[in-house]
C-alpha cells in the first residue's frame, strides 16, 4: 500500500528538461529585506525555503541554481539573517529565509527576524508554496509544526523537503519517514508528496527544479 505522504517520484524526461531551462534562463540575487515594506511587489510567482537554522536552505537554492555562492552559507546557525530575494527567469522569486530555532545570534536580533519570518509566511500574497525543510537525520520538531501551523491557518500550501539524505543512517530513514507523516497528516495545508534531497550529492535537486517550473 502507498502510504500517505508518499516520496515524490523523479520527473519525467521533458519535465526534468523543462525545469532545467528554467534554472538555465539566469538567476540572479535581488535584494535583501529587513522589513516587510521593503518586499519586492507581489508581481510574479513566488515560492520559499523555511526551516530551522542550518538545515540547508541557503544550500539547496545554490544547488538549485547551480550557483555555488549566490546564497551565503555557513555551518554556524543564523547564517541568512534578512529575507533574500533571487529571481529565476522573468517569471519567479526564489526567497531564502531566516532560520528558526536555533541561531548564534543575540536574542532581541533573532526575535526582530522571527517577526519578520512569521509576517512574511502568513502574508505573502503570491507566495505559491512553502518548502519546509526539515533535516532527514532529526525529523520534525516542535518548531517545525509551529511554521506549519501558521501556514495552515494562513492557507499556504506547504511541501517538506528532507535534507542532507547524503548523511542519514539508514537505519533511521524509515523512522523518521514515519514520524514526519504523522506530523504532516495534522495539517491540511501540507502537500501531500514529500521530496528528499542532498545539495551535497545532487539527490532531489532536479526533481525540485520542475516542481518549481509546473508552478504557473
Ligand atoms: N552533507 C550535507 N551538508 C549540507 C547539505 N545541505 C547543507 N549542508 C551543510 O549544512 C550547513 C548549513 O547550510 P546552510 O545552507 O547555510 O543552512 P541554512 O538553512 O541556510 O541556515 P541559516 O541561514 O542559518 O538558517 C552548511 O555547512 C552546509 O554545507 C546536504 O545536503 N548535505
Ligand atoms: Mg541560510
């Protein structure tokens, strides 16, 4: 029986290609916003990357645009501390946010961008869809279904992205699998596929690429 909340299987071939040329077409960053009133207007399509600090996400979007250095990266937690804007082709905004949880940050900082992250998710009129990223090794925290609960209540859809595949024992694959379903099976916003990658060894990262593209 397929379980609910199923991995999500590769592409096909002219979907792969399709969510390539996307990529190919040119991405660029486009500004860094402290505050709402600072966003770029609502005019094109728009998905995001959340999840706890260090998780990947500033890693996964340079996997995705085949730039190693576009997001900035770091193995100490709080790296990305403003809501970055990157444009993909005419037609995309790729958002990198701020972690939550964890951040070697002094707390009135941390607290000023978990307002703006919060604000962001919850009122974000073209954002399509919210990846949440949630490392594969240690599974959905409390944190984790904190965010989920408010993009439920805020009505925007949601998909999880298990990261860093490359490292999880795989004794614990299928418990942690499990685990995350039951999480996500609380929240009606949840996507009902669920993607792994590893920006490490490319796992996934195609499979996000056309993801992204059949977002029109
Ligand atoms: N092995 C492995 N390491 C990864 C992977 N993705 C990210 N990392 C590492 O995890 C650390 C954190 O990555 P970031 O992309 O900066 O994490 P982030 O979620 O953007 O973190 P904040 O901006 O602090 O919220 C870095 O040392 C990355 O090299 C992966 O797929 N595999
Ligand atoms: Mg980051």
């Amino acid at each position: 029986m397929t379980p609910k909340f199923p991995i999500a299987g590769e592409p096909d071939a002219a979907a792969t290609e399709a969510g390539r040329l996307l990529f190919a077409a040119g991405t660029e960053f486009l500004k860094g916003v402290v505050a709402m009133d600072g966003m770029p207007p609502a005019d094109r399509l728009e998905v995001c990357f959340a999840g706890r600090s260090n998780v990947g996400k500033s890693t996964l979007i340079n996997a995705l645009t085949g730039r190693k250095a576009l997001a900035r990266t770091s193995n100490t937690p709080g790296r990305t501390q403003e809501i970055n804007f990157f444009t993909v082709a005419e037609s995309h905004y790729l958002v990198d946010l701020p972690g939550y949880g964890f951040a070697k940050a002094p707390l009135p900082t941390v607290k000023k961008w978990q307002a703006l992250l919060k604000a962001y998710l919850s009122g974000r009129q073209n954002l399509r869809r919210a990846f949440v990223l949630i490392d594969f090794r240690h599974g959905v925290k409390d944190v984790d279904d904190e965010i989920m609960q408010l993009l439920n209540s805020s009505a925007v859809t949601f998909q999880v992205i298990l990261t860093k595949a490359d490292k999880v024992k795989e004794a614990d694959r299928e418990k942690i699998l499990a685990q995350t379903r039951a999480a996500l099976a609380k929240h009606p916003a949840a996507y009902p596929e669920i993607l792994v990658t590893s920006s490490e060894k490319g796992e996934g990262i195609e499979n996000l690429r056309s993801i992204v593209n059949t977002l029109i």
